[in-house]
C-alpha cells in the first residue's frame, strides 16, 4: 500500500464509506428479516439454538 498525497487526502471525503456501510447494513437486516419470517411462516421446522429448540408442523 502507498501513502497518499495531501491533494488525494483532502480529497476523500467520509461520506463515501458512511454511505456504503449503511446499504451494507440495511441489506443484511433486510435478509436477517426475510430469513426469519421465512422460518417463522414455513409449514414444518426446527430452531436449535444453544440453549434454545424450537419446533413446529
């Protein structure tokens, strides 16, 4: 990896990877939310969690 200029520094702005990471987060929480109501409105199935089992027909 190289350093960067002063011009390239004050030319990146925070904005970019603020903008990035909250479509990375609502994309995983939009999946995490499918997934779970996926599981929850199946006919037939089974959760085991550490501590946690869950089964329904």
């Amino acid at each position: 990896m190289r350093e960067l200029s002063l011009q390239e520094m004050s030319s990146i702005k925070g904005r970019e990877a603020v903008t990035l990471t909250g479509v990375l987060l609502y994309v995983a929480v939009g999946a995490g939310v499918s997934a779970i109501i996926k599981v929850l409105t199946s006919g037939k199935g089974r959760v085991k969690i550490p501590g946690i089992s869950m089964e329904w027909s």
